[in-house]
C-alpha cells in the first residue's frame, strides 16, 4: 500500500483520485509511527521548496525519508526536494541526488512558468515507464528545474533548455510532471509505481 507523505504542501485531491482510478490502495502518513504501515511513499508537492523543506523538518519525516529502503516517488516539488539545493529561497534540500534545482528565469527566452503538456524523452529504462512510449507527453506547471545528468536523468524535456523530466537513483524517482493530471499514461506510470519492487523488474 502507498502511504502518501502528508506534510501540508498543497493539494493532493487529484493525487488521491488517480490512485482510486487505477484501483490502487492509499493512506495518509500524518505522522513517523505511520512509516510502518506502508510498504512504498509518494511525496507530493506544489508551490515553495523551501516552504516545503521546513515543513518536512517540522514533522520529524526528513531523516525517515532519507533512511528508508522502501520505494520512493517525488512528484513536481516532491521531486525537487530530493535535489542538494533550490535556488527556490536559497535552501539545501535531502540531497538524496547531487543535483540542483534552478530557475528557467534569466536561463531561457520562454515564458515561466512552463505550463501544459510536453514531450518526455526516456533517457535510462526504469520501471515506472515500463509499457510508456518514449517521447509520449506528460502535465507539467513549474518554475524550477532539475539538471540535466546521464547519470540520474531518467527522462528528460525541453523547454527552453534541456532538464531532467524524471530521475532516478536506488530505491528513489521522481517525475518533474505530474502523473495524476497526465491522462492514461500518468495513470500508468503511478500503477507501475504501485507495482515496483526495488531491485526487480516488473511483471
């Protein structure tokens, strides 16, 4: 089952209701005993990093998440926050990956934020996109990036510039876009989630 990291940022209504979708079972984790309940974690996210960050320092669930071995999905900020660093209030993050999250402001000529549908170029095979045609299009809305990198970057999209679409390191990934908003595809993706063992491919 999935526990949901509960730690006040922002809506996770259209989250909920895509698992519902593709029949997979949830709960809230609301505080560290509830850890224990769940066998692999989505980290959902909008609006401010460091605003965000705080608030997973202010429930206890930074080193929880940091140790534990089980599956891990960061979804748009949730992804970020697995980064070093956001220039998103000058904050240091988990650092579960040595990549920094930056501004598309003063890097490229296109309007910010990135806001819609666009191409995701699958870069190194994983799980989550087993049965997702490379170069399908996935919901974004954001401001800030993760690099670019051959050695995390899952898939990657354009948008002015080059950046990490999703990355991947152990028993984390993390998608820039979000799934719940992504039709069948997104749908897809969370149930492969849902259905990954660290360590084994999927079946």
């Amino acid at each position: 089952m999935i526990g949901i990291i509960n730690y006040g940022a922002g809506n996770i209504f259209s989250l909920t209701a895509a698992l519902k979708r593709v029949g997979v079972a949830y709960g809230l984790v609301n505080e560290l005993s509830d850890f224990e309940l769940y066998d692999r974690f989505i980290i959902p996210g909008v609006g401010h990093a460091g605003t965000a960050i705080q608030r997973l320092h202010n429930s206890g669930f930074v080193d929880k998440i940091k140790q534990t071995k089980k599956p891990v999905l960061g979804i748009c900020v949730g992804m970020q926050l697995l980064s070093i660093y956001s220039e998103e209030g000058d904050v240091d993050l988990l650092g579960l990956m040595p990549l920094k999250t930056l501004h598309f402001e003063k890097r490229i000529k296109e309007k910010v934020p990135h806001m819609g549908w666009n191409t995701v170029c699958i870069k190194n095979s994983h799980p989550i996109f087993k049965d997702v045609p490379d170069k399908s299009y996935f919901y974004f809305v954001h401001s800030y990036f993760l690099e670019q990198s051959d050695l995390y970057t899952v898939a990657s999209c354009q948008y002015g510039l080059e950046f990490s679409a999703a990355i991947g390191k152990d028993n984390f990934v993390a998608v820039q876009f979000h799934p719940e908003k992504s039709g069948v595809l997104g749908e897809s993706l969370l149930h492969n989630f849902a259905h990954w063992q660290y360590g084994e491919e999927l079946v």
